[in-house]
C-alpha cells in the first residue's frame, strides 16, 4: 500500500486523499465536511451506518508535526455519499454552495489529480493571477509526486545492482575457485565471510576435513561435485635435495559455489529469525 498522503487543491481549498496500490482512491471525511460547511461528526455516525458506505483510516500529518489518523472514504463512497446531502435542508447558502460543488466535482477533480497531474477549478471571477496561482500549486503537487516516484525507483536500482554484480560473478568464474576466491564472492553476494570463516563452516558442515595438517575435500562432496582436489604444479626440496610433491589443493566448482551461497543465506535468516521463531540451529 502506498503511504503517500497527497493535497488536492480544490474550491479553493484541499482535499487530502491516498491513492492505494490496487488503484482505489480514498479521500479524508473531516477537511471536506469543514471546507463544506457541515458537521463531521454527524456525517461520520452517518457513513458509519450506511451499509454501501467503504471507509478506512489514514494517517497524515498534522499542523503541530503529530502523526494523526483520519477516517477516509473511497472515492464511490464519496459521490454516494455527497449526492445524498440535500442542500435545500442547509440554512447557510455558503455551504449549500458549496456542496453542490462537491456534488458536482468533488470525485472528478479526484481522478484528474491521481490521473492526469492536477486538477484546476476555476471561476468566472479569477483574475490570471488567481488561475496561475492554483496551476503553480498544482504542478508543485505534481512535481513533488514525481520526484518521490523517480527517487524510489533510483532506490530500487541501487539496492539490485550488486545483486545484479554478484550474479554477473557468480556466472563468469573461473570452473573452481580456491576457498579464498569464494570467500570473496559470497562476500560480494550478501552477508561478508572472511576465507578462515568459510573454512570453518565447511568443516563444521563435513565438507572438508583436516589430515595431517592438509585440509582435503570430503569424498561425498566431491561426488556430488561440489569440490574437487587439485594436484600442485609446485615441489618441495628436503633437506637431503630430494624433492617432494605439495599436497593437492581444495577447490570449489561453480555447483558448489551456488549451494554455499543458498547454505549461508538459510543460515543468515535462521541468525534473523531465532529459535523461537522457527530459526535452525546448523
């Protein structure tokens, strides 16, 4: 749902309405029934009757900063609503006035703001000023909503982007990788591991097991071809000059990469959830 209260300038004054991600608008009770001229409270005992009647609650801004709930109406609800005031029973012909305007413009200036942009009512009695000033008014409105609108999507972006980088690096190593390299992309993909962290887990996690000081691949893994032994192109020399070959080096393929990275994110929710709220302990 978007939290985005917005100011409808209208007969000279505002409505203040949110538009819902399904599209329903809904515009504040209060502010109309006091630019009108009636009662709040009784309108409000009134919709809240009124079986057709579709209310909800949104929560704006006040004059003193405060955050404060307002009954809202939908936009349906609102033309129902409106067409049901019988002006000839109001005595002040301010707000028989007005409620005709309402009556007659009130959902249509709605769906022009959240449609189109603005909406600007205007009089035989404005001077260009007072149409420029309502127009100002509107395109500040609507500028201002475009803004939010580009900056969220900029947001989005730049929270995709290293996930976009870390797939680019996932599909674009090398066919194994030494633990150090891994360490590294995991790393880039989501929560930060050091190499001697990584060694740890997949000890714990009977990947690799340590033999007389060399850690070697478990035979199970490297069957399921998460790992491979690699023999070293290098030599040692003794102390007598014979040479001597290095142990053979744990390395991970790309399959084994792409389960460390699904392991490690479980294990980051489990850490996020607790195990009172269904966290594994692993």
């Amino acid at each position: 749902m978007s939290d985005d209260i917005v100011e409808v300038p209208f007969n000279g004054s505002v409505m203040i309405a949110q538009k819902l991600d399904d599209g329903e608008i809904y515009a504040a009770l209060k502010p109309i029934c006091e630019n009108i001229g009636i009662t709040f409270n009784g309108q409000r005992e009134r919709l809240n009757r009124t079986p057709w009647a579709v209310v909800r609650m949104i929560r704006t801004t006040g004059a003193d900063g405060k955050r404060y709930d307002m009954m809202a109406v939908s936009r349906k609800t609102l033309t129902m609503w409106l067409a049901t005031i019988d002006t000839s029973r109001l005595k002040d012909e301010h707000a028989r006035r007005n409620v005709t305007v309402y009556q007659q413009e009130a959902a249509e200036a709605l769906d022009r703001y959240f449609h189109e942009g603005g909406a600007i009512r205007t009089y035989d009695s404005d001077s260009d000023a007072d149409i420029m000033a309502r127009a100002l008014l509107v395109a500040q409105k609507t500028l201002e909503r475009k803004n939010r609108e580009l900056q969220a999507k900029t947001d989005q972006i730049k929270e995709l982007e290293p996930k976009a980088k870390a797939l680019d690096d996932f599909t674009n190593v090398p066919d194994v990788l030494l633990v150090r390299e891994t360490a590294k992309l995991l790393s880039n993909a989501g929560p930060p591991i050091g190499e001697r962290e990584l060694w740890k887990w997949l000890d714990q996690h009977g990947w690799v097991y340590r033999h007389a000081g060399t850690w070697w691949a478990a035979s199970e893994r490297v069957k399921a071809g998460h790992l491979v032994m690699v023999e070293s192109r290098s030599h040692g020399q003794r102390g007598d000059g014979t040479l001597f070959a290095y142990a053979p080096t744990v390395k991970i393929t790309r399959k084994g990469l792409a389960l460390l990275h699904r392991r490690l994110g479980e294990r980051t929710l489990d850490a996020a959830l607790g195990p009172e709220q269904g966290g594994a302990t692993r």
